[in-house]
C-alpha cells in the first residue's frame, strides 16, 4: 500500500505513518508538507492507494484543490483529517469528491476503523456531522464505525429526509439527479444514501432497494 500525507506538521506526518502501518506492515508512504507539493506528487504519474489531506496547510487553495487532487489521482481514496470538525466543511469536501472527513480529535480506533470502512467503498463522516436537521442534513448515523452494519432488526428509524432519499433509490436515480430534486449538494446525498445502508444493513443501493420493500416512504 502506498500513501500520500499531505500535512504541514512533521510530527503529525510522523505520528500518521506509524499509526497507518496497523492496516499494513508493509505500507509505504510519501509525505508533504504544502499543497503544491501534495499536487505535484498527486500529477507525476505516482499511483497512490490512499490520498490524507489537511484542509490548513500552505497554499490550500479552498475545496477545489479537495478536487483537483481527487481528479489528479481517480479512483484513489482521498481522505481529509482536519482539525475542523464544521458541518460546512465535512459537506464541502464530499461535494468536492472525498471519500471522507476524520477529524484530528478522533482516537485511533476510530481512524482505523473509518479507513477500513473506506476501503471497503463506504463513506466515512464524523457524527457530529450529521446529528440534528442543520441545513442539508437530517438525523440518524451514517456509516460511521467501520464494517457494514449489523442486520436491521424491526423497522429502521429512518428520518423523513432519509426516506425522501430512500423513495428515490428506488426509482433508480442517481446522487447527482436526487440532489436536483430535493434541493441538497451532491455531498450531502451520499451522507444520506450511507444512513440508510447502514439503518438496512445492508452494503449497496441494489440491496437497500431489495430491503425497504415493506418500508413506507
């Protein structure tokens, strides 16, 4: 495995590497410590297995460079660990491609499980994230602590915005399409599409569709 640490604080680098060697012994990693540098190693041809970005370091230039390096390096994971734990900012870099947001204030059973819920193609975001109805984010849990989710046991508690998605996986449109119709980013979607799996127990669309047969929405 091999990973790219963009992030101006040596020890923080440092304290990331070592803890990353917990998912592989063998992983290697090529560490920045501004964003010019995270987009030059991200454009050079390096194929990285994972991508770890810091919304605050040198020359960030706003989400479009989450964009940018999410584009440099398709199909490769690219995760934010910042110290912002902003709803704004969670919703601003999924709307920009990440594949998810760990605050540094996790512990590191948390960052280990999210990366692995990453690598299995989940979205990983903070919970305080989606607690409440700020605007654009209902209620519940998503995905937030690793493997599937165990299997829904009775009716899940899904939230009206949740089911709102929900009705609409079921007509079979996509993030981009469901965000036009209910009025939420593209971000903000898949936060929602991630609750539900996780409410259902279940690891896709296709299988969230075959599990809300008796839901209604």
């Amino acid at each position: 495995m091999k990973i790219l640490i963009g992030d101006d604080h040596l020890l923080f680098r440092e304290g990331l590497c070592r803890l990353l060697t917990q998912l592989d012994d063998k992983a290697s990693f090529v560490e920045a410590g501004t964003f010019d540098e995270v987009r030059d190693l991200a454009r050079d041809g390096q194929d990285f297995d994972l991508v770890l970005l810091d919304l605050q370091m040198p020359g960030f230039p706003g989400f479009s460079g989450v964009q940018e390096i999410c584009e440099a390096q398709a199909g490769t994971p690219v995760v934010i660990v910042s110290a912002s734990e902003s709803q704004a900012d969670v919703r601003a870099a999924l709307d920009a491609g990440a594949s998810g947001y760990i605050p540094k204030s996790s512990s590191v059973k948390i960052m280990l499980s999210a990366l692995n819920l990453i690598f299995s193609g989940g979205i990983y975001v903070p919970p305080a994230a989606i607690l409440g109805d700020g605007p654009g984010v209902g209620g519940g849990s998503a995905q937030s602590g690793g493997g599937s989710g165990g299997g829904a046991t009775g009716a899940p508690a899904l939230t009206q915005r949740q089911r709102d998605v929900l009705r609409c996986l079921r007509e079979g449109k996509s993030n981009k399409q469901i965000a036009y119709e209910l009025g939420l980013s593209e971000g903000t979607v898949k936060i929602h599409v991630t609750a539900v799996m996780r409410s259902l127990g279940v690891r896709n669309r296709t299988q969230a569709v075959i599990a809300s047969g008796d839901i209604t929405t």
